[in-house]
C-alpha cells in the first residue's frame, strides 16, 4: 500500500513537471522562432465629403419631431442643433453620397453658444458631411433619429423666410444611398 501511494505520488509530480515546461516552451513553432505580434489593420473610416455649404433653419433637437435630448444634454451638458430644409448652395466638384434638398443634419463643431444664438434662424452652414456613427448600413433615415453629422467651419445667418417653429418632416427628401461600410 505504502509503494502504491508512493508511486501514485511520483506520477503525479511528473505529470505536473511535464505540464508546467509545456507552458513554459515558446509558441514560435518547432523552428524556435518567437511569435509574431499580430499587426493591427486600421479601421475603415467613412468618407467624408469636400466642403459644402448649405443653407436651411437651424432647430434645437428637442423642436425636431421623433429627436429627443439624451441625458447629458437635459442635464445642460452640451446640445444638438439640426440644420432642417438643408438645400446646397454651393455644387461640390464631386458627388457626395447622401446629399439631398430638404435633408436634415446634426450640425456639429461649431461653438454651442452660436448655435443657441442662431436657432429658430435661417442660416447658411459650410462643412463636410459625415456619416452618423451609430447608423447601421442599409438603415432608412426617416427615424431622424441617425442623421447625417455636418462637421461645421463656418455658420452665418441669412435672409429668407421665417422658419417655422417646428421643421415639417411629413415628407422627407430620400438621399442618395450612402456607401456601406
């Protein structure tokens, strides 16, 4: 019994030694090599357009129906401002995917406080068109809740007609279908 149990002892630790150097060996192949790290591809960003301006009436999200503040922004914590009725003033030498009179976007990167001061206006907005980072291909963008972003660099108000004080989103325009990503 006592040889049994030393035995028993013996294998055991062997097995344990045996394990232990096999996690221990390189992962290079049988050739010694040391692994390769695995190089990471870069992700596909979305298309941006050449600068463009458009002009339209600039709306708080909260006037836009089916758009509501998130919490931060109820908190007073930043805004979102959509430029609805968005018509090109200006042609882009080259097409740009998802352009399309009476169109909505989310005007972003220009200054809160001018946005806040021109809303309810009729403005003219220069930037380039990015896709919104939360649509998902082939979604329809009727929802007005994924909009298009118009990443701004210039933002000035123009003469024209009274904007309403809500956007008509009975019908919106039907964009150009926009590359999947």
């Amino acid at each position: 019994m006592q040889a049994r149990l030393i035995l028993s002892g013996i294998a055991a630790c062997w097995c344990v030694a045996t394990l232990g150097s096999a996690q221990i060996a390189p992962q290079g192949g049988a050739q010694g090599r040391a692994p390769q790290p695995k190089s990471q591809q870069p992700r596909a960003q979305p298309t941006e357009s050449p600068a463009t301006t458009f002009a339209g009436c600039l709306y708080h999200e909260d006037a836009v129906p089916g758009r509501s503040p998130n919490v931060a922004e109820k908190a007073g914590v930043g805004a979102d401002y959509i430029l609805a009725d968005a018509t090109p003033t200006s042609t882009p030498a080259a097409p740009i995917a998802g352009l399309a009179a009476g169109r909505m976007y989310k005007v972003t990167k220009i200054d809160g406080k001018q946005l806040n001061d021109l809303a309810g206006k009729r403005v003219e907005v220069t930037g380039t068109i990015k896709p919104d980072d939360d649509a998902r291909p082939g979604e329809h963008r009727d929802n007005f809740k994924d909009l298009p972003n118009l990443q701004g660099t210039a933002i000035h108000e123009v003469a024209g007609a009274a904007c309403p004080v809500r956007p008509d989103v009975s019908s919106p325009a039907t964009p150009a279908p926009t590359p999947n990503r």
